[in-house]
C-alpha cells in the first residue's frame, strides 16, 4: 500500500502524524520505535532508583480466600482493596503504598492461587501469571496459608514457587482467631511438615480479622527484607569461609580434596556466596548445604533463600593485580 494514503484517515484522530507500519515485514518499525523513544535518553536520570523503587515490595500470596485483602486492609488500617467471602475476589495484583512506623513499603495484594494438575490456576485464569509475575517483582514474600483449610499441596506448590525463584519469604498462617488447642495444634504440626522446605522462613500466628499478629508480622518482613539485600563484605565473608573450612573440612571424592580458598557476594535478592579455590566440582552436595547454614548463621541471614556457588580457577583478583603491571 502506499503509506500515505494509508495513514491519511487517521491523521483525523488527531493525535499527531500516524505510522504506517508492517509487523509482518517490518517496514516503518525502526522509525516507529525512534519515535516512542525519542526522548527517553534524555530523561535517563528518572531511572535513578525513586522512593517507590526504595521501598521494599512485600507480595501478599497465598491461595484463593486465604485473607490477603483482608490483611492488606488490616495493615494499611481502612478498606482499600475489596475483601469478601468468595474464591476470585482479587482478580489483579493491587499494589499499594503503606507506611509503617518508620518505614515505606509497597504492599502487592494478589489474586490467589490454587494447582490442578501441573500449572498453577486462579479462579479468572489469566490472573495466574500476573500473581506469578508479583513474586518476581517482590523482594519478600508473605505466604498467607488459612488455618481452616488442610495445608494442602496448593500451599506448597506456592511455596515451592517462591523458593525456587529466590524470595524472601514470610510463612502467615491467617484466620487464627477463634480456634481451639486442637485446632491449632493440627495447623501447627501442619506448617511443620507440609513447609519443611522452607526452614528458613519465619512462621507467625495471625488474625488479619481482627489486626492480632500484624505488628510482630512487620518485624519478620523487615529481617527477611534485610537478609535478601544484604552487603557481605569479601574479607569478612573469606574469614568466615576458612573457619567454617577448619571446623569440618570437605570430605574427598575419591584422590581429590577440594581446596575451599575465598568467597565474595555473587548477587543480592537472593544472597548469593561465590567460593573460589581448587577442584571444587568435587564437593559434596552434603557439604555445600553445611556451608549455606554456616554463612546463614553467621550472618544473621534469616527469612532468605541462600545460594553458595562454586568457582574453580583462577583468582580475579590476582588477574586484576597483573594486568597492572
Ligand atoms: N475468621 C477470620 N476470617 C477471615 C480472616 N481473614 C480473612 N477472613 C475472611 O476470609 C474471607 C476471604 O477474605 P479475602 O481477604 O477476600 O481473601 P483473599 O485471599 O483476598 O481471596 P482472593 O482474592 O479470592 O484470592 C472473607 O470473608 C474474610 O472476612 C481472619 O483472620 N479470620
Ligand atoms: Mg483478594
């Protein structure tokens, strides 16, 4: 077609000169994409972290009916978002600014999600991946579980989400009010053995209800929040490495005795600890878990998945000191 005349009728729409465009052979697109652009680069200095971006994200998940617009309302202390007794009332992530005490969050209320089968559901369908998406964004997680529901596999399929992605994650196990001491009892054991998993989440007793919990909730969110982004210096992470090394050394594989050297921080949101040294392909899954629980406890990492990695080769840091020369 001939652009011009294509585009003409739509000059009447009066929002500036149209771009006649083929998506299937690209004709037009490079232009198309100056012009949405323009400008941007200019304007880079907003992408300079804003308050929002400061404020750590706390997603609010858990599956259908759990209470998690309930909670929202319960913390922000008026009704924002709408709560009621029906599976589905959340159909998109809701993200809210809440202060608290002293501190800034963005608070993401979710739509919640079930398993059939092999995919995770919500009631609307195409809810699912926006809520996936919402723990992707956080940097922690609150697993809302209901303690007048089996904590079923739903539960620890979210849960198994949420540690293989990486978050910081606080278990809160809602509608506490008005149960007995069995009750409560079976829930307890229930969030032992269903979420063993996740032994390092810090697990809270809470009615969204009628505000009881929420406070202590907070305080768990905020140490979870600082375990994901904390800054392990390298000297103090390889002070501890040689330590924990010299309390109980790796185990041989075979001839070989992997040789642990010195570790710095690979990543934040989840920490990540990188080892460096010799022949470490040989180290035992065992050993690298004693290593995680080392450096967790060291450095107060709770409410945090840890990733240890391992490096064989040469030191960078010696590299860096010879390409000076
Ligand atoms: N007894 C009791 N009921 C609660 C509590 N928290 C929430 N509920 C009730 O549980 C029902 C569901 O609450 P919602 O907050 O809408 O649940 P949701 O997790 O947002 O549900 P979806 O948006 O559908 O995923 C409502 O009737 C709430 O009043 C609680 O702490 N105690
Ligand atoms: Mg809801």
């Amino acid at each position: 077609m001939d652009p011009d005349i294509a585009v003409a009728e739509f000059h009447a729409l009066g929002l500036g000169a149209p771009h006649a465009i083929s998506a299937a052979h690209g004709e037009g697109v490079h232009a198309l994409v100056e012009a949405a652009l323009a400008g941007t680069l200019e304007r880079a200095p907003a992408l300079a972290p804003t308050a929002e971006e400061d404020a750590p994200a706390v997603a609010i998940v858990g599956r259908p009916n759990a209470g998690k617009s309930t909670l929202v309302n319960a913390l922000l202390g008026e009704e924002r978002v709408i709560a009621f007794d029906q599976p589905g009332t959340t159909r998109d992530p809701i993200r809210v600014r809440f202060r608290h005490g002293e501190r800034e969050y963005v608070l993401i209320d979710t739509a919640g999600l079930r398993r059939r089968g092999r995919v995770f559901e919500t009631i609307e369908k195409f809810s699912v991946v926006k809520t996936l998406q919402a723990i992707e964004s956080a940097n922690v997680a609150i697993l809302l579980l209901d303690a007048r529901q089996d904590i079923a596999d739903q539960d620890a399929h979210i849960a198994g989400f949420i540690a293989e992605r990486g978050r910081a994650v606080v278990v809160a196990v809602n509608k506490w009010d008005g149960l007995d001491d069995y009750a409560r009892e079976q829930a307890k054991r229930a969030v032992r053995d269903r979420l063993a998993f996740l032994s390092y989440a810090r697990v809270h007793y809470i009615s969204a209800l009628e505000r009881r919990g929420l406070a202590a909730l907070m305080r768990s969110v905020d140490d979870a929040y600082a375990a994901a982004m904390a800054r392990l210096p390298t000297p103090r992470l390889t002070r501890h490495l040689i330590q924990a090394v010299a309390k109980q050394p790796p185990p041989r594989d075979g001839l070989v005795r992997p040789k642990l050297r010195y570790a710095h921080q690979g990543g934040t949101n989840p920490p990540v600890i990188v080892v460096h040294g010799n022949r470490l392909d040989a180290v035992a899954p065992g050993y690298r878990r004693y290593l995680e629980g080392s450096f967790r406890d060291a450095f107060g990492l709770e409410g945090t998945p840890l990733r240890v990695e391992f490096r064989t080769g040469r030191n960078p840091f010696a590299l860096r000191g010879s390409n000076r020369r």
